[in-house]
C-alpha cells in the first residue's frame, strides 16, 4: 500500500529572492519519469518539506503549460519556510501533491478576465495568468492589478513588465499609501480602491483574486459594485491548507473540509462559508 504522505524527491535548480523574506524555487523532480510526466491543473496546491522540520502548504506557482519543472514561492514566516529559505541551489526537498481542485479556464475560453492580486497573494493567481497567457488567442482581454505594501514587497518584478508590454493585457499596479519610491510610476492606494478606479467591464468577464482576507473580502465588494456576479468571481483559500488529503481535519471551515473541496471557490461559495463575506 501506497504512503499517501512519503513526499517525492526535487532538486532546487533555481532560487529568486522576490522580495524581503521572498523566495521563489524552481524544483525539477529526481525521479525522471515524474520530471518528463509530472502534469497539474492550475489552482492546485502541495506540500513543500524541508527534511527534519516537517511541511508547509502553498500553491504550486508555475503554470501546467511550463513543463519538466515546477515552481513555487512563499514567504519566509515559521520554522518549516524558514528551513527552506536556507536550503541552496543543488539541495534535496521533499515535495507532496498536487492536491485540490483548480480553475475552470476550459469554461472561460472566449471571456475577458480580470486578475486581482495582493502581495503574496500573486504566486497562485500566476499560474493562472500564465496558463491564460500562453494560451492567449482563446481568451479576450486580460486585466491584471496587483498591489503591495511597499515597493520593494511587489514579487515578480521581472514579469510584471513583461505583462506590462504584453499586447491585450493591462496592467495596474499599486502600492500602499506611503509605500511608493520617487521614482514610482505606478499608483498608490490599496487594492480595492484602485481596482474600482480601473474599472473594468464586467460583462462577459471572469475575475480571479487571492490576497489577504481582509483584502479579498473588499475586492469582492468593489467586484460586485462593478457588476460583476458572485458566479463568475473566484479565489483560493490555499491558506486553509493542511495535510493536503482531509486526515487531520484542521482545514474545515463550517463543515466544508478544503482539503477535499478546494482550495478554488466562487465569491457565491465564499460567502455560504464565511458569514462574514
């Protein structure tokens, strides 16, 4: 019988410092026929273990349509990323998954979508945007706004001006007031605020945010204030993550386990979870 919790073996190929306490791995698996046939959905999660501290849940950040490798990012904040934020380039870890559901961006071919994105909350909205993007002629417009506290804390600098010149795509980007650079060119304001300055048409549009709670909560009232309907909205609770398979049952919200159900849900499903969305 199969150890549903014996982690495959990745060796770290690549290492990008992100932002302060940021970084992001790029893994290719030891086993070569996991590194040739290793396949995910976009908005899938697994586990990241660094040996003798145990795991850490975040989403997977690379897109399906990448292929031999896989990466991730996350934020330096406990013991187990903090054993992973020592590990080099070349260094073994442990690797469980993929877990969860994912995006429907089969359904969303010929829609506009609007991608909104605070600080951290952007590696698992990446996957997405560049599932979407390398498959851009099946899609309509593409929006994204993406904000953080400061300057220095935008991860995926590189790509954000790559998005930038990109044709069909928007880009707006933000950071908190008090958060800018002289030589910032971007806006200044929180998320939601700007957001509804953007706003973008929400007929024949799909949204997809991840951010902060307290974050997310707004943007899904400046979507609807912009018209756009609870169905068509989505986001990850990735942070509500566990052990990845619904064992431990300390990712049940009410009596959903999101282990098993997640981590993708409707702004409609959010809000018959939390009563306070």
């Amino acid at each position: 019988m199969n150890n549903i919790y014996l982690p495959q073996l990745v060796t770290i190929e690549e290492i990008r410092d992100e932002a302060p306490d940021v970084r992001s791995f790029k893994l290719v698996f030891k086993d070569p026929r996991l590194r040739e046939g290793f396949d995910f959905k976009t908005g899938q999660f697994a586990l990241y273990s660094a040996f003798g501290l145990g795991e850490s849940t975040f989403c997977i950040a690379s897109s399906p349509t990448k292929k031999g490798y896989i990466q991730c990012t996350f934020r330096r904040s406990g013991r187990v990323t903090g054993g992973l934020s020592q590990l080099s380039v070349g260094d073994t870890m442990g690797f469980r998954g993929p877990y969860g559901n994912s995006f429907p961006i089969e359904e969303w071919k010929g829609k506009n979508i609007v991608f909104v994105a605070g600080g951290i909350g952007l590696p698992p909205v990446r996957s997405v945007i560049w599932n979407v993007l390398d498959n851009k002629a099946d899609y309509g417009n593409i929006t994204i706004v993406y904000g953080a506290k400061t300057v220095a804390d935008l991860v995926y600098k590189d790509e954000l001006k790559a998005w930038d010149e990109m044709d069909g795509v928007t880009l707006v980007q933000t950071v908190d007031p008090g958060g800018e650079t002289p030589d910032w060119k971007g806006k200044v304001g929180f998320v939601p605020t700007v957001l509804e300055e953007a706003a973008p048409a929400a007929a024949n549009t799909v949204a997809v945010t991840c951010g902060p709670p307290i974050m997310i909560k707004f943007v899904l009232n400046a979507l609807l204030k912009l018209g756009f309907d609870e169905n068509s909205v989505y986001t990850t609770l990735e942070n509500k993550m566990k052990c990845g398979v619904g064992k431990c049952g300390r990712c049940n919200v009410g009596d959903v386990y999101v282990c098993k159900e997640g981590p993708v849900y409707t702004a409609a499903e959010i809000k018959r979870m939390y009563n306070d969305f």
